[in-house]
C-alpha cells in the first residue's frame, strides 16, 4: 500500500505546460470565433481526417438512440439523472446558525451558458454527461451545449 506521499509521486499529474502551444490555441480559438461552424469543420478535417456536414444532432436522432436502450438501462439512467439533479437541488439550500448573531449561507448564481465535453471514441460514459450537463441543468443554466468526439 502506498503512502500519501508516495501515491503522490506516482499519480500526480502536475506536468509543465507547453507554452509554444499557446499560440496554435489562440489561432484555433481566434479561427472559431470569426467563421464559427466553418471553422469548426475544417478544423474537424484538419485533426480527425473527417468530413463532417452537420454540427448537432437532431431531436429525432437523439429520440432514435434513446429508443434503442433496453428499459433496464432507461431506468438507471433515469434514476442517476434525479438524484444528480435533487442532489444539486439540495446544495443549493444551505443556511448555517453558527451562533446566535452569526449565520452563513452561499449565494449560487448560475453560469450563462455551459459547455460540456463528453469523451467517446470506442466507449461511451453517459456518466460524464449526467454529473456536467444535468449539473448545470439543476444550477439553472439556461444554455448548454454538450460535443463529443468524432466517430470514424
């Protein structure tokens, strides 16, 4: 068994930053910003070798592949969402007495608009997409956007 420090050599992931990157990333971001979608699709062409037509998925295609999920997996998910979201809920109601003429709370204050990166590739985490997405949902973020990886 490792100790705390030990665990910490190992698993850090404190790895310097490659600066000589920042200015691709400002570039790409500067790119995205002018030609929005076009952008987005060369860059797609450029880093994946994938041409791509469209951008989002439709309420139809989304209703498509819900279809397809067995009840049992319908279920779980369902049941994660409502707790994520109750949990989220929960927090947002914390008041503290500490003593008589001292109490503490927090203030939330959702964000605008949330972006939500959902790994995929060869496996799928729904998991990722109920902890960020519903989050931000429960917060009362009015405007998300979830992407994902390019499938090939």
């Amino acid at each position: 068994m490792l100790n705390a420090q030990q665990f910490l050599n190992q698993f850090s992931l404190e790895a310097p930053l490659d600066e000589s990157l920042y200015p691709i990333i400002r570039d790409i971001c500067q790119e995205v910003k002018v030609h929005g979608d076009k952008a987005l699709k060369m860059y797609n062409l450029t880093f994946d070798h994938t041409k791509t037509d469209h951008l989002e998925i439709s309420h139809e295609q989304i209703k498509v592949a819900f279809d397809t999920l067995d009840e049992k997996t319908k279920q779980a998910l369902q049941q994660s969402y409502e707790r994520i979201k109750a949990y989220q809920e929960s927090i947002k109601q914390t008041n503290q007495q500490l003593e008589e003429s001292v109490e503490c709370y927090e203030i939330y204050h959702p964000l605008e608009s949330v972006g939500v990166y959902v790994p995929g590739g060869k496996a799928s985490y729904p998991s990722t997409v109920l902890m960020t997405a519903t989050l931000a949902q429960g917060s009362g973020c009015r405007k998300y956007c979830c992407c994902d990886t390019t499938s090939t």
